[in-house]
C-alpha cells in the first residue's frame, strides 16, 4: 500500500536515541486559498473530525438563529466545542436545548465519561451516570437539532446525510472549502453525525474564512465573525481546564482562534493584523499521521507552529502551556530521560 507524504514533525528522545517519531503534514493558507508554508503534503486528504464544527455550525448562525432563540455567545462557543463535560458546559448546553425547546434525550451523539478527569471522579462519587449532555459532541449535536428547529424541520434523525439540516451543512462546508460537495467524502464520525473528508489545505481555507470573511456574503461574514469572537471570547467552553484550544485562545486574546479534532487533526485560524499590522488572516490544518491518541504530538507541534510564527513568547509557553509544549522526557520517577520536541521548521512567504 502506498501511504500519503507526511514528514517527520515530533521526535521523542532517550538518552542520544530517536525512539519514536511522529510524522504529519500541515498547511498554512491564506484567503485565497495560496498555500504559504507547509510540511508534508498539504493535499493529503483525510477527515478534520470535530475540527469541522466552527463550519457545522454556520448555517444555523447566518439564517439567524442566535436572535431567533436569545442565545448568548457563551452558547454559540459550545456548540463549536469539543467540551470536557465539566458542570459548566453541560449547564450551557443544557440551557440550549431550553430555549430551542429540544431535550437531552433528543441528542443522537451517545454516552462517554466526561474527558475532564475531576468532572469524572466527582460524579462517580456521587453515584451519578454520565448522560448524552456530557458527551464532547453535546454542544454540536444541539446546535443541529436548533437548525433543526429554526427551519421547521423534524428532530428525528438529524444525523442523516440526506435530513435537509445535514444538506445544508454540507453545501455550506463545501462552499467555504471551495470542495465541490461531489469530492467531499463522507464518513461517520465517533459522535455519529455526518463527517467530511478533503485535502488540509481546504479545511485551512475555511480557517482562513472564518478568520477574514470580508470577501464573502455579508449574512454569510457577519456569521463568521460572530463564531470566531465566540470562541475567542469563551475559550473555557470550547475545550477546557488544561487543553490547548482553551489555553492557546486565552494566551493569545483575540489574535487567532483554535479547534482541534480526533485522531490528530487541528485547526487554527490567525486574524488579520496576528502577526503584524497589515498582516493577513491565515488558515492553519495539520494532521498527526498516528492519530496521536495522547494528544502529545499534536499538542507540541500546534505550540511550535505559533513560536515559529512569532505569536507565541518563550515566555508565554512557560506560563500556561509548558506541559503541552516540547519538553523533558520523564519516567515515573520523574527522572529527565530524554527530549519530546519538534522537528520541522516552516518558512511563512507573506510577500
């Protein structure tokens, strides 16, 4: 079989040994679509998992569903979250499914422990089990069933590729991927809803979208900027304590906007002026070939493409992303045994 063309990006050390290596690709795009830096093949297809959901989500924000229901921008982050399941976002999202007048046993997205380890032993102390509300998809979920009902349309079987509310999410993906919808293949993501496959540079092209929409539609880029000040405003809904979505946002305060997905895919988008004044929007998306199920390649790869970039300080990644960061190589005793860092460099080409 042949395999994509990915390139080494994260080298994990022991002693003077490379033990491991995680390769990866990444692009690095502007509005337009140019590719102006990248590692790997940025053409590689593959699905952006829960990376997608700032786009999902659109549709229901330009038809105007955040007035039509009273929702905060607090809400609209959740619903492009892959939450942690803690007693705030399962409130938020609670309170959701309130004002759209669903339940939380409409949710198609299933069961799972909270992802935040606290949240979890807390409830299992209480004896609570967790419910579909605490589910990492919860808030994408609901925002399909508000589209759902903004539109007039049943809430049965909102997940389906054919039911009009995953139609439209599609078109609309597909429009600001420039994907013809025919190319995009389609999967089923972990959560059950309808998932998108495409080349990293267009997922990054609708990075760069949400990032500067000033060339689209005005319904279409009023709804743009609503999603990206949401997430950039409640960085706390769209991840979590100690994630790299929360902490990168909150880090960088308004200069770009993080999500990450499954099996090692990230996106992020910087916001004009990011790097400078006069500098564009740029859209990033990059994906660990392994999967990187500990989130370690990913984690050190996302903070380095920002170091690199100019938007992350040393001091900055020392105070509050120094465990998600290149780093010692410890063993249980706490002992340095060697090195996890990066090993790519990529040269941005603005002009």
């Amino acid at each position: 079989m042949t395999y994509p063309n990915y390139q080494a990006l994260v080298e994990v050390t022991r002693g003077p040994i490379v033990e491991s290596i995680h390769c990866g690709a990444i692009a690095v795009v502007d509005i337009h679509g140019r590719v102006l830096a990248s590692a790997g093949d940025p053409e590689i297809v593959t699905y952006p998992r829960s990376t997608a959901k700032p786009v999902q989500v659109l549709p229901f924000v330009e038809l105007g569903g955040l007035g039509r229901f009273g929702l905060t921008e607090r809400e609209l982050a959740v619903m492009c979250a892959s939450h942690s399941g803690t007693d705030d976002h399962f409130a938020v999202v609670s309170g959701i499914q309130a004002k759209i007048g669903v339940s939380e046993s409409d949710l198609l997205c299933g069961v799972h422990n909270p992802m935040d380890k606290p949240t979890a032993i807390a409830m299992s102390k209480r004896g609570e089990a967790p419910t579909p509300n605490r589910h990492n998809c919860s808030g994408k979920h609901t925002g399909m069933l508000a589209q759902a009902a903004l539109r007039g349309l049943p809430k049965e079987e909102y997940i389906d590729p054919r039911h009009p509310v995953q139609q439209l999410i599609i078109k609309t993906f597909s429009e600001m991927t420039d994907m013809p919808v025919e190319q995009i293949g389609i999967g089923i993501d972990g959560c059950s809803a309808p998932v998108f496959a495409l080349p990293l540079r267009n997922m990054a092209l609708a990075f760069a979208r949400l990032a500067d929409p000033a060339g689209l539609a005005p319904a279409r880029a009023a709804a743009c900027r609503q999603i990206t000040q949401a997430m950039m405003a409640h960085p706390d809904m769209v991840a979590g304590p100690g994630r790299f979505d929360t902490l990168a946002m909150r880090a960088l305060s308004g200069r770009m906007f993080a999500k990450g997905g499954a099996e090692g895919y990230q996106g992020m988008g910087l916001m004009p002026g990011a790097l400078g004044p006069g500098s564009p929007a740029l859209g990033i998306a990059f994906k660990i070939a392994d999967g990187d199920q500990s989130d370690r390649a990913r984690n050190v790869v996302s903070i380095e493409i920002l170091r690199q970039f100019g938007l992350l300080s040393p001091e900055q990644i020392a105070d509050g992303l120094a465990d998600l960061a290149a780093r010692p190589n410890t063993n249980w005793r706490k002992f340095v045994v060697g090195e996890i860092r990066p090993c790519f460099d990529l040269h941005l080409e603005l002009s």
